[in-house]
C-alpha cells in the first residue's frame, strides 16, 4: 500500500546524531521578535524514501524545507537557528523530519536538544533581513553549510503560509521516539521571496542525497511571537503512527 | 434525488500497467452495471501524477468509453482542470463537445483549479493565478460552444475570430458545475449559474450551511452560460450490504483506504505560500462522528451521512441529505481496490434493488436522464 520511509532507525539515529532528551518538560519556549525564513525545495525522486525511517511516508514530490530563525528576545536571550526538515506524512498528519539543525549560542542548541529533540550543534548562523532582500548564512567550523540569497519580496497576507510540525528523532523517557515539536506561530507580516541557494553541504544537513535541486517558494515571516508548546506525542519510528503514536505525560 | 458514480481510478502499489489495466476494466464495468440499473452520473476526476491516489489523468478517454459501452447514463467530468499549462481552453472545449456529442447529449461539464502543488508544480503552473484562469474559462467556453465565431483578449489566452468545432449536442449546452472542496466555493458557483459538485465528505451542518448560501446567491447569479445549473450534488461513499456489520467493516475499510491516500497528497498550500490557496484543499479529513440521538449512524457508530450500511440504514441516511437541500449524490465505489470487484457490484445491485427506488428521479422511470437535447433527439 502506501510508501515508507526505509531508512533503519539505529542508522539514522547515529547519522543525525540524535540527542536525549533525559525528562520531558512541561513548559513552553516563547520567543518574541522573530523572523522566520522558511524555503521549500523539491527533492530528487530518488532520495524520497532511503532519508526517512519506516514510520513516515513521504510526500511525491519529495521536498526539504530550510528554516531559519533569527530570535530577538527568549528565556535565553536572542539567538538564531537554521534546521533541515524533509517533507513526510506521520499516519494522515503533514509533518517535517528534522535531518540536522544549528544555533548560533550554546545555550540555544542545548535548550533545544535536551527539551524538544532537535539534533542542534553550535555554528554561526546570521539572518539579514533588508527591505528588499534577505540572506541566511550558515557557517560550521567555519566552513559555509548553507548560503542562500532571497530577493525581491511581495507582500502576502500573514495567514498565507503553512508551517507543518516537526518530527525529531531523539532518545527519550519512552525510548528512541520522533518527538513531535508543535509550534504556534503568530505572524504580523509575510513576504514571498525569489531565492537562491547558492552553497548547501548536503552531508552537514544529513544525509548527501538530500538535493534541494529545484526551489518552490520562500517566505519571510517578520515580527513573529513563536511558541514551542511542551512536547504532547512522540511516535515510534521504525511502525506507522496509527500503531506507534504515544502521549506524553509530564 | 439522483445518484452517481465517482471515481479517482486509484491504484494500490505496487501498481504497474496490469493493475491499472484492471482498475480501469473494473470501474468499465461498474459504469455499465450502473446504467443498467439506473443510476443517473457516471463521474471520473482529472488528476495528475498522483501515484496511488488517482491515476485518471484523461477522463475523456474514460468517459468516451463509458459514453460507448453504456445508453442513458449520465457522464461527467468531474472537473477539467481549467489551468491553461494543463489544458487551452479550446481544446477543452473541443473535447467536451465531441464528447457531447459521442454520447448522444449525456455531458456533465465540470470544471476545478487542482490543489496539489504535485500537479501544478509538474506543469509549471502558478498557483497564484489558477483562480484567475479558472475563471476565464468558465467564462469563454460556453460562448465557445454557442457562438459561430468566437475571439478572445484576455490574461491566459487570446485568439483571433475562429468557429470552435464540434459543437456539443445539447441545447443550448451541457450543464456546467465546479467541483467545490473547500467552504466559500461553493459561492463562485452560484455567482456564475454553475452547479456546485461537492467533492469532499462533509458534515450535514456544514453541507446545510453551504446549501443554503448556494440557493440564496444563485437566485440573483449573472450566470456565465446560457442556462443556469442550480443542482446541488455531493460526493460521498458506497457499500451497501445486507448486514450492516459487515458493510461497516468492509466499507469503512476502503474510506480510510481513500481517506488516508488522500491525506498523502502534497497540498499547494503546504508548499507554496500564496493568497490563492486558503485551505489545504484535503477532502478526507471532515468525517464527523455521529452523535445526535436522532441520526441513524449514532447508533451503528458510524461516521454521519456516510452511504455505508444496510439498506434500510441507507434510506435514513440519504433521506436527511435531501432534507438539507441535496439533490444528488455521487459515490466513490472503491479505494486502492480495498474491495473486491464482486463485493462492488454485488453492493451497487443492492443499492438500486433496495435503495433507489425509495427515492423520486429519472432512475424509477428508466429513461434517459434530463438533458437539453434539441428537438428530434430526445
């Protein structure tokens, strides 16, 4: 019946170097003053199932989408972050898997492991925003990972972007499970940009046959009040969520 | 009330050409029992590039094949995709009158925008503007059909004077519809005179409201015919077997076969951000657990309104649709072949045995159904 992911889970979860999260926690990670750069790119066919464990489908075409966040004010401070999410289907749900994410302070990336699974490393990642342009760069080791180039914006009502939830694989209280990561997004504007993605190290993002080879859209939501709620349901990955999906208790 | 048939000629995977083949020598099949029995509709998609979901990317192939292996039944496009990097408007006009005229006046025109970025990605389509297009040629394709010389100056196509050719054989043309997913549609419908071809399960609330709003703003369109179209059809799904236990198991089996492949499809929305696209366009995801003491379904714990049951079930079912203001219902038969072509005729024989003749249209007269054909063809 329906295609599935057929990546082994313990491969994977070495691959993405996936972190633990030790205790859930029952708080919610607010962060005011955001902006959020999202791309979508469409993914060769090839790739659509060998990045994705058994309990996803993918999505035809296969796509990636880039977010990027530049954080003005948190409990820790400003920050920004850039992350990689392949495009999947958990059960009927639109999800993205996370495949690798960076954050520019230690605070940031630690926060974001230990309490909502993202696979975080410390690295440099600046996110510019003009009036008619706006650039995200990502440095590790100081080697470029990721540069894009997004121009020309045209404004679009603030509800006219669509961001699924993330899947994170990380070790946890119930065992190796996606975390799902839902966040609550409250935007002021919105623009679609022409972008270029001029540098995309496919291995630093996760996986080397990750291809974003033909971009779709990119939005740059500004002023945003983001909220990550406290983690609710994680799922096994190597079953589909119709079997494997569990509540979290606090 | 009429009755129709729906279908996405889904392949389940592995798939390949002898699974496709079969799909759509079963759905032939269905189509010709249908007439026999006489259902009213027969109504096949247009999708593309859809794996497993829908693998009916050109229903007028389909439909001339139904259109020749079947004598009064109704066909229907449901919808041509109205986006010009898929179809010129004057193909799509040629094709549907030829059809027309294949099966004697027995067209359903209708007409849609496609929500998948799977779709208009593939065709380098730009969701921005298909509402725009989709507009255009509802507009320009029933003058198409009715005027001897057509020209035309606008945003996805221009073209000097020219007779389009055939012309379809009902007068003044075949009725027009727009499929209708999401809430709000079904209001361009009845602004242009057009049917509104529901395609997506919905509640008998939500189905109520939308009704009525239709009714209201129909009743002053500027239709962009030359007749108005004030049917009100939904889509919905059918196993009918004597014991309801086993229709539930088994019809509720292929709706979430349907439904599940459906959450699959890569919605434009999801991709591309735009003002055109308001809702994810889903249709499976709106099945509404019944709960009022009154509703039938409650009882059986079944979804409400869905046409799986028994046949007394059934009745009570499409008795509160047309309460509501529904004047016909079109039926997905199968998904994915999660039932068997046996269990799928055997279920259509006992719908028109049992179901049908509870209910008032062309199906108890077995005539042809009510088409606009002109005098000496009737």
């Amino acid at each position: 019946m329906l295609l599935t992911g057929s990546a082994d889970v313990l491969v994977l979860a070495d691959q993405f170097s996936v972190p633990t999260i030790a205790a859930w926690s029952g708080e919610p990670f607010e962060m005011v003053d955001v902006h959020v750069l999202q791309l979508i790119a469409e993914l060769p066919r090839t790739a659509r199932e060998c990045v994705l464990p058994p309990g996803l489908h993918p999505t035809e075409p296969a796509a990636l989408s880039i977010q990027a966040w530049r954080v003005g004010d948190s409990a820790i401070g400003s920050f920004t972050f850039c992350h990689t999410r392949l495009s999947c289907r958990s059960g009927v749900r639109a999800r993205g898997m996370t495949t690798a994410a960076v954050a520019s302070t230690t605070a940031a990336a630690m926060l974001l492991r230990e309490r909502f699974g993202f696979p975080s490393h410390v690295g440099h990642v600046r996110l510019d925003s003009s009036y008619d342009r706006c650039d995200v760069t990502v440095l590790l080791d100081d080697t470029p990972v990721l540069v894009m180039n997004n121009l020309d914006p045209q404004p679009l009502d603030a509800n006219d972007v669509q961001y699924t939830s993330t899947l994170n694989l990380a070790h946890t209280p119930n065992g190796l499970r996606l975390v799902q990561v839902d966040a609550d997004h409250h935007t002021q504007r919105l623009e679609r940009l022409t972008a270029r993605l001029t540098t995309f190290d496919a291995r630093a993002w996760g996986d080397s046959r990750i291809d974003p080879y033909f971009i779709v859209t990119t939005t740059l939501a500004r002023a945003e009040t983001v909220t990550l709620a406290p983690v609710r349901f994680v799922c096994r990955a190597d079953i589909s969520a119709f079997e494997g999906t569990e509540s979290v208790r606090h | 009330m009429r009755f129709g048939i729906f279908f996405e000629l889904s392949v389940p995977r592995p798939g390949g050409k002898v699974a496709e083949y079969q799909v759509y020598m079963n759905a032939l099949e269905q189509c010709r029992l249908a007439d026999e029995l006489g259902f009213d509709h027969v109504w096949a998609v247009e999708h593309h590039f859809l794996e497993e979901y829908s693998h009916c990317s050109a229903p007028e192939v389909f439909l001339a094949a139904v259109a020749a292996q079947t004598s009064r039944i109704r066909v229907g496009h449901g919808a041509v995709v109205c986006v010009p990097e898929m179809n010129h408007p004057i193909r799509v006009a040629e094709r549907a009158a030829a059809l027309d005229l294949i099966s004697g006046g027995r067209l359903e025109f209708g007409t849609a925008r496609s929500s998948t970025w799977t779709e208009l990605g593939g065709f380098g389509a730009n969701p921005d503007d298909t509402k725009k297009t989709w507009d255009e040629f509802v507009r320009v394709i029933p003058k198409m059909w009715t005027q001897d010389s057509f020209s035309w100056q606008g945003k996805s196509f221009s073209m000097p004077e020219r007779n389009v050719l055939p012309k379809p054989l009902q007068d003044p043309h075949p009725p027009l519809w727009v499929t209708v997913t999401s809430p709000g549609t079904e209001l361009d419908a009845a602004e242009r005179g057009m049917g509104c071809l529901g395609v997506a399960a919905v509640s008998y609330e939500e189905q109520e409201r939308r009704t009525a709003r239709y009714r209201h703003v129909i009743a002053n369109c500027e239709p962009v015919g030359v007749a108005v179209n004030n049917r009100v059809h939904t889509m919905n799904f059918l196993y009918c077997h004597e014991d309801y236990r086993q229709a539930a198991r088994t019809g509720m089996q292929m709706i979430g076969a349907f439904n599940t492949m459906n959450a699959h499809l890569y919605w434009t929305r999801e991709a591309y951000a735009t003002r055109a696209y308001q809702s994810l366009g889903n249709i499976g995801q709106s099945l509404k657990q019944a709960s009022t003491p009154d509703d039938p379904s409650a009882a059986k714990g079944l979804p409400e309104g869905l046409g799986v049951g028994d046949p007394d079930h059934l009745v009570s079912v499409i008795k509160r649709w047309e309460a509501i203001g529904v004047d016909g219902i079109n039926f997905v038969l199968n998904a994915a072949e999660a039932v068997t072509q046996d269990q799928v005729l055997d279920s259509l024989r006992l719908f028109a045995r049992e179901v049908m003749p509870k209910f008032a249209g062309p199906h108890n007269a077995r005539v042809p159904a009510p088409s606009s054909l002109p005098v000496g063809f009737a």
